[in-house]
C-alpha cells in the first residue's frame, strides 16, 4: 500500500532482518568476496552498484523474480487503496459533513453508515476491525521507528557499527551488555516510546494537539 518515507524506512530494516530480497543477495556477494563490502564512514555512492551481468545464473532469477512480485504489490496497492480512499472521501462529504456530530461522538456517526446500511451486528464487525487497524499500526511503529534510530546510529557512530544486530541468536554477551550496542538503542527506544506515548495519553486533554 501507499505509504511514506518513514515507513519505507521501516520496511526497508525489515527485509534486511529477514535476509530477503537483494539484501539477501548483496549479503551472499559481500560473503563470499564476489563484491565489495560497503562501509558507511568510508563509502561511496558507486560501491552499492552491482552488474547484473556479473551476477550468477540463480542470483539474477531470484532478484528478476523479487521485482516482479515487488511490481505487482506495488501497482495493485495503489489501485485498491485509490478506490478506498474515494469511497471513503464520497462518504465523508455525503454523511459527515452534512452532520452536526463533533468529538469522539464522529466514530458512532461513521459506524452508523454501516450499522443503518447493513444491520446492527455490522457494529461489532466495525470495531473489530478499528481495533485491527488501529493495533497493527502501533504494533508495526513500535518495532520500526526502533530499528531505524537504531540504524542511524549504526551508520552514524563506529562503536555502534562495530556491534550491529538486534537478533537475540546472534547477539555475542558484549552486545548485550554494551549501551551502545545497536541491539539495547533499539530496546530503549521502544521502551522511551512506550513511556512517552502513555505521558502523551495520560497527560494532554486533547494528544490530537501533537499532530
């Protein structure tokens, strides 16, 4: 789906973790010698290029087959999340804003669009699938906006860098212990992240003010 540079950002971390993709592929390369690795404090723009034509036989079916896929999520994305939002902006000029309803009293108003369309049980499907979308967005920045400050300083500071990873079965006793190690900046940036979000709630009559 559409999304911004933050959440590129994220998913970008996320499919490195996983080795998938031609970050899979690069970290084969670097292994085995047949490329250069790149170093973020003595690196250049020309040491990320690889040639395709230097690539093996299954290392370029594998990155042909990964855009393809990428390609298609991409293309079929925007189109479904162009429909939904026009659904949603008809909605919204044809029910909310001919309404009087101001407040947390706006999510009964849109429920009622399907409770009244469809029927009263579509009220429990409704805030079935607020409670989805709203936890997985959370659940998904509290994992990502970690591992991004916990890349920026990975690429910004050596000692960072020297012990990069946040897998648990990866991790050797020096990176836990180490404050600075990339695996504890990620556990206590989602740990200032959980305090702050609940000083935020708790503390502000309106935290929509923040935005």
């Amino acid at each position: 789906m559409p999304t911004g540079i933050d959440v590129s950002l994220q998913a970008s971390e996320w499919g490195q973790a996983k080795r998938v993709g031609m970050g899979k592929v690069r970290e084969i390369l670097e292994k085995n010698g047949s490329i250069k690795a790149f170093d973020p404090f003595d690196g250049k723009r020309d040491d990320l290029r690889i040639s395709v034509s230097e690539l093996p036989a299954n290392a370029r079916e594998y990155a042909t087959r990964w855009f393809k896929v990428s390609l298609w999520d991409f293309r079929v994305g925007h189109i479904i999340s162009f429909i939904m939002a026009a659904i949603f902006l008809l909605l919204a000029a044809v029910w909310l804003y001919p309404s009087a309803v101001e407040g947390q009293a706006v999510i009964g108003e849109i429920a009622k669009i399907f409770t009244e369309s469809v029927g009263s049980w579509m009220m429990t499907v409704f805030l079935l699938g607020a409670f989805a979308a709203t936890f997985s967005t959370m659940f998904n920045y509290f994992d990502g906006w970690p591992r991004i400050v916990g890349a920026c300083c990975r690429n910004l500071f050596k000692p960072t860098a020297r012990m990069q990873g946040i897998a648990k079965d990866e991790l050797s006793d020096e990176q836990r212990r180490a404050w600075y190690s990339e695996y504890n900046i990620y556990r206590a940036t989602m740990m200032f992240s959980l305090v702050a979000s609940v000083a935020v709630i708790a503390g502000l009559p309106k935290p929509v003010w923040l935005v």
